[in-house]
C-alpha cells in the first residue's frame, strides 16, 4: 500500500498537469473577433467570409475567425482604435474611416484618384500599397493584411434627382469624418454633415440628413433603397476596404499563425477583386427593380471633377507625402504628374 501523503502528492501532481494540459489547449485554439462595418451581403462580408474559411482551412481547423456584421462591435473608426491597443483582433472598414489614423493612406481618398477596378488593384498591391501598409503599422498600430473593393461611390438621396452642382445645393450630405470628403462636398458648394457609419441608417431615415454617398453594393448591404430615392454616378472615389490586424494581436501569435493570416488575408483580396467585377452590375438592377432612380452627373462630371480636384488636391499635397509621392503614384498608372 502506498502512504497516504504519496498519494496525495501523486494526485496533486495528476491535477496540475491536466489544468496545464487544458490551458495550454485553450491557449492554443482561438476564435478571434473580426468586426465588419457593413451589412450582409456586401463586399466586406465577402472578404470576411472569405478571409475566416482560408483561415480556418490554413490552421487545420484549429483556429477560427468570427464576423461580427453592421459595427456591432463600435463605429468603423473606434475599431481601428480598439485594435491599435490589442482589444480587438481584426477589422475590416472604409479606407476613409483609416485615413485619420494614418494621413498617407489618404492618396486613395484623394477624388477622383483611382478611375477604374484596375487602378484599386495596381495600387493596393503593388509599391504604393506596400508603402500604405508600412505607414499604418507605423502610425496606427495596425497591420493591412486585405484589401475589399467596393466600387465607385455614387450619391444618393431622398429629395431629389441630382446631375449638376446646382441640384446639388440644399441638399443636406452625411459624410464620414474624413476631411478630404468633407472638403470634395464644400469644393462642390456644400456643408457635408460628418457622422459615424453606423449611425447613417437612422439619421437618413428619420431625415436628418437627405443623402450620403456609397458604392452600390454597400448601399445594397445597409437596404438604403427603404430610405433613399435618387442615386448619382458620380465617380470621385472608388471605395477600397481594408481588412486590418491589430499588431499586438499579430505578434503575439506564433509564425505558422501569423503565415496563416498573411495568406488568408491575400487569398480573401484575390477573390474580392474577382467578386466585384461579377456582382456590381446586377446588384445595381437590382436596386433599381427595387425603384431607385438612376442619374448620369451632366456634360460627363466635368464641372465636379474640376471643382474638387483644383480645389481639394493641392491641400493634401503635404500630408500624403507631398507632390513627388502623389506624382510617383499618377505615373504608376499611367497618369501624368501635377
Ligand atoms: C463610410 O461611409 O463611413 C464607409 O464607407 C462605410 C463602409 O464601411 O462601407
């Protein structure tokens, strides 16, 4: 018979190794929290979806990610806060709602930039993206592991059909609060009103404001077609979402982790790319059946292109990097410097 202390002791021993067994299990497997400004069915979704399947299927199943829709996990840019101090995992929001944390990323908000699905690929993925990516880890704490993209952000209201400035006037336009928007909308003879993302649905339909302005399939996913009646094609900014890491979260994972980020989060932006060119145009039927009435901006947004660009550029010059940068990333596509 053993003594009664060597068993004890023995047992003891049993215990502590099963709860070290069992937390360090826990420690291994995680389900990290990915907040998503947008609604279902959106492109943010879609990279989401895409993201958290390649993730899954990149760790063994081990470790997961999970979508949490409609910012029920703060306004776009508080979660780029909360992630820059490790109390959230990942996000995926409007390059916009970045661009006050990081002022460089702001070339891709500079109006009527980016011409073309083409353009938001060459320059997301290539030395200027790369350079964008550096700068918000930087600036921000945050690391661009993704990018979505959405398309052009067209007008939209519930007063009236807008195709030239004058229409324009009187017409009461939600922002986010990014101040190269903010100064495009009073370059175009307005005061926008700057608001978080996630409280436009309701000022829009109790009509606090008359319109703001989204990518189609964004307006789509938020259903602004119950509140809104008019849309213009304006085409002063092509939406590019990125899906970002918190940094602290990122190298507190071990390298075969931080692998499986890195390629899902690439893996996810291939297939966004691919998803807009497919779903955009059916998606604008669509919310025409619904009986959205579509607008041309007049004499092909001569006048809109001209007010912002004379205007609003020249301002930014300095906090994108200055005039050889910006010139840098026109030549890169193709474009002619300023
Ligand atoms: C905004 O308008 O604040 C954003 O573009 C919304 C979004 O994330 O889709």
């Amino acid at each position: 018979m053993y003594p009664k202390h060597k068993i004890a002791k023995a047992l003891s021993f049993s215990l502590a190794l099963a709860v070290t067994a069992g937390s360090s299990m826990m420690a291994q497997a995680k389900t990290f929290k990915v907040a998503v400004g947008d609604g279902a069915g959106g492109t943010q979704h879609e990279l989401g979806k895409k993201f958290t399947a390649e993730f899954k299927q990149r760790t063994g199943g081990k470790h997961r990610a999970k979508l949490f829709l409609n910012g029920q996990l703060g306004s776009e840019q508080d979660t780029v806060n909360d992630a820059a101090i490790g109390t959230l995992d990942f996000s995926i929001l409007a390059i916009n709602n970045v661009t006050p944390f990081s002022p460089s990323v702001g070339v891709l908000t500079l109006p009527y930039m980016i011409q073309s699905l083409d353009d938001a690929v060459k320059l997301t993925q290539g030395d200027v993206g790369k350079e964008l990516v550096a700068n918000t880890l930087r600036d921000a704490n945050v690391r661009i592991i993704g990018w979505a993209y959405s398309g052009f952000r067209v007008l939209t209201n519930s007063k009236r059909p807008i195709t030239t400035l004058a229409d324009l006037q009187g017409v009461v336009v939600r922002v986010p609060k990014n101040e190269i928007m903010i100064d495009t909308y009073k370059a175009w003879g307005i005061n926008p009103t700057p608001m978080a993302w996630s409280e436009t649905f309701t000022a829009l339909q109790q009509r606090v404001v008359d319109g703001q302005d989204n990518p189609y399939i964004t307006n789509y996913a938020m259903k602004f077609d119950e509140v809104q009646k008019y849309v213009t094609n304006i085409r002063y900014l092509f939406s590019i979402e990125p899906l970002i890491v918190s940094e602290s979260v990122f190298q507190d994972q071990k390298p075969a982790v931080q692998k499986a980020i890195l390629e899902a989060g690439e893996a996810a932006t291939q297939h966004s790319a691919a998803w807009l060119a497919d779903q955009e145009g059916n998606i604008k039927k669509e919310l025409a059946n619904r009986g959205m009435e579509i607008s041309d901006p007049a004499n092909g947004e001569k006048e809109w292109i001209e007010k912002a660009t004379t205007t609003v550029w020249p301002k930014y010059y300095e906090s994108i990097g200055g005039k050889a940068k910006l010139n840098k990333v026109l030549r890169s596509l193709g474009r002619e410097g300023v």
